[in-house]
C-alpha cells in the first residue's frame, strides 16, 4: 500500500455484523480505491476470504496507540462503524479523513459522519446500516456479487448436516437439549450424515447433545470459530441456534436453517435467499435479551415438527 493512499475499514467486533458488513466491503474493493482492514486477529481468517483486501489484525489486548504507529501516513481515509480499538487506532494515527455512521457513541472519532436513516421507518435488514455509508460516497450497491458467497473450494457431499445448538449470543437463544436430541435422531432416521459443532459459549449444549446421542455423530470443535469456516463450507446444511455460527455458514455458501428465539430475523436473518429461519414469535419477542426474564417461551413453544419440516427437502 502506498503512503497516503487508499481507505482503512475499522471492522465491526461482532462475527454477525462483520459478515453484515462484508457486501459494502465488497462495493469499496470494486470501485478501485485500495481497501484494508484493520480487525481482531481472531477474525482474520474471515476476512481473507474477500479477495482485494489488505488484511491487518491485532491481539486481543492490543493498545491503540501502539496501533496507531504502524498506521499514520499509509491510508487516505478510514471508515469506522463503531467506538473501539480499531476507530481510537485510526484517530491517534491521525487519518485524514475519517468516515463513519453519525451516531453519539463514535462523534468523537469522525471528521465525516455520515447521517443515518430517520427514526420510525420500516425495519431494515442489519446489511443495510452498513450499505448506506458507501452509498453516500456515491457508490453503486445492488451488484450480485457483492452479496455472493465466498468460496473455499471445499467439497460439499450431500445430505451432510452440521448441529450448532449452542449460542453466543446468551442462554436465551438456545432452544432446549431434549428438543435437540429428538431432531438428532429424526435427521439420521431419515439419512442425514451429522456431525455437531461445539464452542465454549452457553450451555455448551453440543457436548451434552453427543452425550445423549451415544458418541454416534462427528463432533467437532468449532474454536476459534473463524478456523472453522472449512467444516462449515463443507456441509450440505447447517441446523444452529441463532448466534454467530450460521452467520459464517451463509458467508461460504452453506445454506442454513437458524432457529431464532429474542432476536428478529427481519433485522438479522444470515444473508442470501437459500437460508430459513425458524422461529415461535410470541408476546415478549423481540426482547434481545441475553438471559429471558420470563419463562423461556420462544425456545419452549419452538416445536421439534417445525424444525424437522424446515429441513425437509434439503441437502
């Protein structure tokens, strides 16, 4: 990258948002400008899916103002979505032009906020809070390949389903073990080869599913979770809890069936129009909660049948 030249993207910390911002990376990288991110080092792997970009991680405990000195003087212009270590690293580096969503929380780091869409409008999917910064460059956003997925060249047998019952985004998006294990043996009744994917998040529900199963399935270790987009690329399906999991499925191509509970999948449904979410709207939802305040009724009136029948047909 030449001194002075191209734009540095502040990559979002959520693995949901950062595949959310994956299309609007995508529109800046075709419009001819030099593009980098700057991004958590977990995170990498993600991102080096995206031909075009200059990939730049940091650790965990990284410092911005240690970060800033290996930016100053190399990037035109930063785009940032969100306060953190990649928007204060981009300020101290004193970046010329700082762009980024005109909201109070990230004011301090801008010097072009972008407005944001007046409140009481229709509910938007999450993709286009991120689409809409590049479109006040004047950039064109509706191009296919922009919202492809990428690919990892990774053989995809069919009739092969991944499990993901547990959740990063809190015990509330996890729908119950008991339910799990009957979809379990509804599935490999019927043919389908399963493997189940286990993180160190929640109720660590995929450990206690292969327990219950008798150590018949695959399991596989999905951490750290960006390492995994090769298991996930290679199944025919992906059957998860809403959380970060069926997010980077959707990213290589994998079609997903997401089982939402608190959250809404209009505003955060995995992108692409082959996935399905399932879900048992009731009163309190959408609350977003991590942990329910109530009784659990979205993940306990969530029944086995609608899981079973979103399936059907797939792979």
């Amino acid at each position: 990258m030449e001194a002075g030249g191209g734009m540095l993207i502040g990559a979002p910390g959520r693995w949901d948002d950062a595949c959310f911002a994956v299309p609007a990376l995508r529109v800046l990288v075709a419009s001819g400008v030099g593009v980098g991110v700057l991004c958590a080092a977990e995170q990498r792997a993600l991102w080096e899916t995206l031909p075009g970009l200059t990939v730049l991680d940091f650790p965990a405990k990284a410092k911005p103002r240690m970060l800033a000195g290996g930016l100053a003087g190399r990037w035109q212009a930063a785009l940032v979505w969100e306060p953190g270590i990649a928007a204060e690293a981009c300020l101290r580096a004193k970046i010329p032009r700082r762009l980024g969503p005109n909201i109070k929380t990230l004011k301090k780091y801008l010097t072009h906020p972008v407005p944001q869409a007046a409140a009481g409008r229709p509910l938007e999917h999450r993709v286009r809070h991120y689409l809409a910064v590049v479109e006040s460059l004047g950039l064109e956003t509706s191009r296919p390949e922009f919202f492809a997925a990428a690919t990892l060249g990774v053989p995809r047998p069919p009739k092969t389903l991944l499990l993901g019952p547990d959740s990063d985004f809190g015990a509330s998006h996890e729908w119950p073990l008991a339910r799990w294990v009957e979809v379990a043996l509804g599935l490999q009744a019927v043919g389908w080869t399963l493997t189940i994917g286990g993180r160190a998040q929640g109720n660590r529900l995929a450990e206690k599913l292969l327990d219950q199963l008798g150590g018949g399935p695959a399991y596989v270790n999905l951490e750290p979770l960006a390492g995994a987009l090769p298991v996930l690329a290679a199944q025919a399906l992906v059957l998860a809890a809403d959380g970060s999991l069926p997010h980077l499925a959707a990213h290589v191509g994998t079609d997903c069936v997401t089982l939402f509970g608190p959250n809404d999948p209009a505003w955060r449904r995995p992108l692409g129009k082959s996935h399905v979410t399932v879900r048992r709207h009731v009163e309190c939802a959408p609350c977003l909660l991590p942990k329910c305040s109530m009784d659990g009724r979205c993940q306990n009136e969530l029944s086995v049948q609608r899981v079973l029948a979103a399936v059907s047909g797939r792979g």
